[in-house]
C-alpha cells in the first residue's frame, strides 16, 4: 500500500536491519474505544506492507479507549513500546509493553501508566541522557494542567517504573507562536502535545512539541541552554505551520535526517506526511 492510503495520526519510525517500521494511533479508533495497535513495514518510504497488529488487547489489560502514540524503541536487547491509553475511571497514562521483536506482539511491562497516577498525560517519549540513564518526556495534558505541561522523569534501567520525581521542563504559554484553545475553569487552555528528542552532531539536544498556532496544528522545537535534559528549554520557531505535528526525526537508510508528522490534522483524513531536514549550527531547518 501507498503512504497515502495509511490513516494514523502521530506516526513514529524504528528504523532496524534494513527496514521501515511506522507506528501509529489508529485513525479510525483514535477518538473512542479501542483495542490495539499497527505496524507498517518499508524498505522505500513509499511503498509499505499492509498493517500488522502488533499489539492487541484480548481483554486483560487495564485500557479500553484513547490507544494513542506508540513509539517504539530498542534498548537492552528488546524492544519497548512508549504509549498513552485511557480508561473511565481512570487518567490517562503512558504505559510501557515488551517484544522480542519489532512486529510484536507487545505485552504489559510496567504495571498500569508509569506517568503520575493522578495526572491526565499522554505522549510519553523516551530518552538517554550522556551518562546511559533512561527518562521518559511527557505531556501533563491541558485538560487538567490547562496550561499544558512538559515534564521529564528517569526510569528504572528495565523500564518497568519510576526512579525519581518528574521535573517541569516548560508549559505551553512560553512559545509565542501559540494561541489559546478552549476555557477551562474560566481559563484559556493551552495544549502540550508529542515531545521527542534529538540530539545534534554539534551536541545541542532539542525537542520537537506539537501545540496550536494561527495556522493550526503545529510542530514546535525548543532547545535545552546546558545540552542536557536537566536544562532550560528556550522557545525556536516552529518546523512545520501547515496543519500538521506531533513529529519525530529519524535518519534514512541513506543517511538523510527525515521528518514524518501527521497532517492534516483532521479526523480520518490524517496521513503520515515524510520531509527531509537538515541541522543548521544548533537548530534543525527543512531541507
């Protein structure tokens, strides 16, 4: 199938052994109940495998709606999927499941949301920091924070759980570019969605965010000022205006940084959308 025929939003590629891996909220289930996760393969960008399930609900784990933003990554010789479910009784988390492969099938590793039980989050990413240490970035979502919240906490080295305390990075009124979203409590709100993290070759480490702008759906980046996650994150201008965000960056098997976010940002109209991008001095541009 075509890239243009795959309906996820808030895609994410694992690049491994010589193939594409695109991850993804299924379009269709995005907004209510829903039951598992897909898989795209690719050795071209263009042309991808029909989906496979690599992670489905049998009724036994804790979520029943909001199957949002897997990421997949490879650490200590598996691999472990970062994603956001919800139940009704329940806020909103990001939990970590396990596979020996990166088609599945992913089972619970962590017991229920590793992000704090009493928080409404969403869109945990992971990240190791200089010394080899694990944290996950994540989203304290606006619908409880208002204005939304980016928060960064270590892991335990098998990423079952927490080792320490989150730590605010930035809320979402710090960018310029962004425009408040509906009230809350009598509050304009603010959204946070989609971290991720990229290091450069000079050494700066960046994060890409997703809120609103003028021109809609966003893709915002902001830079740490000591290079580390425990720094300050100054506001840059945004990546990506055009109704479109929540990316990532990942580099080709040719070796070209490339872009993938979800655009438009409309239901059952999103599409992965891929972009090459260059780093210049310590930022990233569009090629």
């Amino acid at each position: 199938m075509l890239l243009s025929d795959i309906n996820i939003r808030d895609p994410f590629v694992l690049v491994h052994d010589g193939t594409y891996y695109l991850y993804g909220t299924r379009g269709a289930t995005c907004w209510g109940e829903a039951n598992g996760f897909d898989v795209y393969t690719s050795t071209d960008l263009e042309n991808w495998s029909e989906p496979h399930v690599c992670f489905h609900n049998d009724g036994s784990f804790w979520a029943t709606k909001n199957y949002w933003a897997p990421e997949v990554y490879a650490w200590r010789g598996a691999f472990y999927m970062f994603a956001s479910f919800k139940k009704d009784d329940m806020c909103r988390g990001t939990a970590i499941l396990k596979a020996d492969n990166p088609l599945g099938p992913f089972e619970p590793h962590s017991e229920g949301p590793v992000t704090p039980h009493h928080w409404e989050c969403l869109d945990g990413t992971f990240y190791v920091d200089k010394e080899g240490m694990p944290w996950m970035v994540f989203c304290h979502e606006w619908v409880q924070a208002i204005d939304g919240e980016i928060w960064a906490m270590r892991l335990s080295e098998d990423l079952s759980a927490p080792a320490g305390p989150p730590r605010l990075l930035f809320t979402a009124s710090e960018a310029e570019w962004i425009v408040p979203g509906r009230q809350v409590l009598g509050r304009p709100s603010f959204v946070t969605d989609g971290p991720f993290m990229w290091r450069t070759e000079d050494g700066t480490l960046l994060m890409l965010w997703a809120a609103f702008s003028k021109d809609g759906y966003t893709q915002g980046l902001a830079v740490s000022t000591n290079g580390e996650i425990t720094g300050e994150f100054k506001q840059t201008e945004p990546l990506f205006h055009r109704d479109g965000g929540h990316g990532m960056i990942f580099r080709t098997l040719e070796g070209k940084l490339m872009m993938t976010l979800h655009s438009p940002n409309t239901h059952l109209e999103e599409r992965p959308y891929f972009f090459p991008v260059v780093e210049e001095g310590s930022l990233l541009k569009r090629a």
